[in-house]
C-alpha cells in the first residue's frame, strides 16, 4: 500500500519530486520579492492559542455552513488556474475530491478545462470564480454558462486589475499554451510520470476561452491573461452591474481593507474573502490573517467572511475562524496533494487538514467549531483596529 501523506508540508516534498521545477514554482512562487507570500505564513507563528482546560471535548463537531451549504470541514477549495499542469485530470480531480470530502471547490475562470465539464464529473457544491475581462459581453456569457450549469454562488476576484510580475514564471519561459524550451525539457525528462501525463493526456488550454487562445503562437502566459481575461478599467459600477445580473449567492475576492469590505457590502454581497492571492498579486500587502480583524469588525454579521492565504495546518484554520472567519480556502496545499496523487491526493489532503483541525479543538477545550471566538487565542495589538 502507498504510504500516505501525513502532513501538507509532507504533501509539498512529494510533490517536488515529481513535478519539474518550472511547474513546482508556478505554484510556489509569490509576486516581486515574495515578502507578502512569507507574511502569510509568519501571521499564523504571531497568533497563539488560550486553551481552556477539562473542558469534557469528548464530542467534536467541525462542520460548518457557508453561504448556505453544509460542508463538512471549513475548509473550501481555492480557484486555480490551469490546473491541468500539475495533474492530467487537473480541475476535474479535485472537484471529484471536493464532492467525496463533502465541500465546496471554487472553480477559476483560467481553469484548464471548461466550467461544464468539471460541473459534469463533480458530485458536491461548486461555485464559480469570476475575473472581470475587458469584454463585458464575454464577462455576461460567463455568469449565465455558470447559471445553466449549476453553480451556486459567484465569486469576483477583485485583486487582479493586472497580474502580479512573477520573476519565477518569467525565468522559466512559461506560456499559453505551454512549449517546453531546452532547459525545462532537460528538468521534465527526469520526471517521467509528469511528462507521460503531459504529453498523453488533453492539451493544456483556458478551458472556457478554448476558441480564444491562440493556436500557434505561444504568448507568455501573464501577457495572454494581462490581455484576455483581467482589466485594469473594472469598478464598483462593475460589481452593482453583476449583483444585478446574478440572483444568487455573490461573493467578493482579495479585500484587505475595512472600507473596500464596507462598500462591497453596500453593494449587496453575501461574502468576503479576505484575500492576498496567495502573495501573488500586491507584493508589500500584509498576510491576510492581519487584515481579518478590522474587516471582521466592519462587516460583522452583514456578510459572510472567509480568509485564505498561506494556510498549511488545521491549526490555522483553526486561528483564523477565532479572528472572525466562517471558513477558509487553502490553493496550494491541494495542489500539491494534486501534484502528488491525482484525485487521492486532494482528498488525503483534506483529511489531513480535518484530523488537524479536530485535534487542535480538543486541545483547546473548544469541542465544537462554534465556539471558537477570540477568546480562544491571544492577539498580537499590530493585528488589531
Ligand atoms: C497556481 C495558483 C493559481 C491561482 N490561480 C487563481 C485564479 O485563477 N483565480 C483566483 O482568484 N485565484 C487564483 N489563485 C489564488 C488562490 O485562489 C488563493 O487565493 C491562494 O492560493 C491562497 O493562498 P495559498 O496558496 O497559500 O493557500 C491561484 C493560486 C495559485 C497557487
């Protein structure tokens, strides 16, 4: 029998032995000098635990409901681009994974294959992630193919007027659709499980822009999203225009300040995520652990929060819905699951993630998931408003 992971970080070392470095580092890597993506992990070392001793944690309960979806670790799948890259089944894995584990998996708008595929295979709740291009026809014929197909709520990405500059994507050439240049063949032929999906398996394309993306000429992929799929002109007027248009749950993506969630809460949305990208869009923002406080204070119970960005441990989670979270979303840590073993891998990681989460509830005398507030962690004042 294959060994299990036993860890996220266990997770990541698999996976970078499998995975050519070109690959490994577009998950890895954060925008400029990476300082926001090291912020994010440093946050969670600042906030510590108060445990509350005998306090009878025989019985444990993590479930949660977000957005009006029982799931059953408050734990969601993050939106990922091009996911086909790491694994061959890429986004239809994981939302196979999520179904199975029972949560939510948030599918991008520059995922490898389309929206109506991966609604196809999956088997739990799947809500849309949504990057505002320039076209607004194109932005509408989005929001109405995620409506045919199903999915549950929508989620704007906010933070991506431009794509961050990534020095590790830009050093190892990669495009759209990928060509491998000399130096990644050379690291590819040693990873042959990769290469053999790679060059077996469906192309890698923009599954919903499949007629968009050029044939022939490969573009770097920043320039090809920079064009395409994000716009530097979108505005609140662009989020009153789509909570218009989508009647159900809507979501915003990457608010790191009070007043940004104030006003996209004025314009009526039902969620927040507090968000840095992963430390891959602004390089010099705080981690978003730091941000959740003041935002959490701001919407209260207006709207539901949800934090991501540098988790890695259910004990994080764990501190981060003590700080005012509902749930959060973990990217790279199922990617490297993904990277790792497929399908299996996603799910190994959740169960990881849930057997952390509910250890760390004991240990602080807090049985259930409910009554995890402030009280159960010590603040740092620089986190507070
Ligand atoms: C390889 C990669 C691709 C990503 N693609 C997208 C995307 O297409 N849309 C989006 O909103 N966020 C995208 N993100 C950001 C994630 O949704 C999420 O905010 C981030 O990964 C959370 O940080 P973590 O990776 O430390 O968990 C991407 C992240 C990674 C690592």
């Amino acid at each position: 029998m294959r060994r299990k992971m036993h860890s996220v970080f266990h997770a990541r070392e698999m996976a970078r032995r499998r995975l050519p470095r070109f690959v490994f580092d577009f998950i890895e890597g954060g925008s400029l000098d990476e300082q926001t993506l090291r912020a994010n992990r440093a946050a969670f070392e600042k906030v510590t635990f108060v445990p509350k001793s005998l306090s009878d944690v025989s019985h444990r309960e993590q479930e949660t409901r977000v957005l009006g979806q029982d799931i059953r670790l408050p734990v969601l799948l993050a939106p990922v681009g091009m996911t086909r890259l790491v694994a061959r089944e890429g986004e239809l894995a994981v939302a196979r994974a999520a179904g199975k584990k029972g949560t939510v998996f948030v599918v991008s708008t520059a995922s490898s294959f389309s929206l109506e595929e991966i609604a196809k295979v999956a088997t739990g709740p799947l809500w849309f992630q949504l990057y505002l291009g320039p076209d607004r026809d194109l932005n509408a014929s989005l929001v109405g193919r995620a409506s045919d197909s199903g999915y549950h709520a929508l989620c704007l990405a906010v933070d991506t007027p431009v794509l961050g500059k990534r020095d590790r994507d830009l050093r190892s050439g990669l495009t759209i659709p990928p060509r491998l240049g000399i130096r990644n063949i050379m690291d590819a032929a040693w990873r042959f499980s990769w290469l053999f999906d790679f060059l077996t398996g469906p192309k890698v394309v923009f599954g919903n822009f499949k007629d968009l993306v050029p044939g022939k000429s490969a573009v770097t992929m920043s320039a090809y999203v920079n064009q395409k799929i994000v716009n530097p002109g979108a505005t609140w007027e662009d989020l009153a225009w789509l909570r218009d248009l989508w009647k159900r749950p809507l979501l915003v993506k990457g608010i790191m300040s009070r007043e940004d969630a104030a006003k996209a809460v004025e314009l009526g949305v039902d969620g927040i995520v507090v968000s840095n990208h992963g430390g891959r869009q602004l390089d010099g923002l705080p981690a978003s652990l730091h941000a959740l406080t003041e935002i959490a204070d701001a919407v209260r119970d207006r709207a539901e929060i949800l934090l991501d960005s540098g988790i890695c441990r259910g004990s994080d989670v764990v501190k981060a819905v003590a700080l005012g979270a509902r749930a959060c979303l973990v990217g790279r840590a199922y990617l490297w699951g993904l990277a790792s073993r497929g399908e299996e891998g996603v799910g190994q990681i959740l169960d990881v993630l849930a057997d952390e989460i509910d250890r760390t509830l004991a240990l602080i005398g807090r049985g259930k998931l409910s009554e995890v507030d402030r009280s159960a962690v010590r603040i740092p004042k620089a986190f507070l408003s």
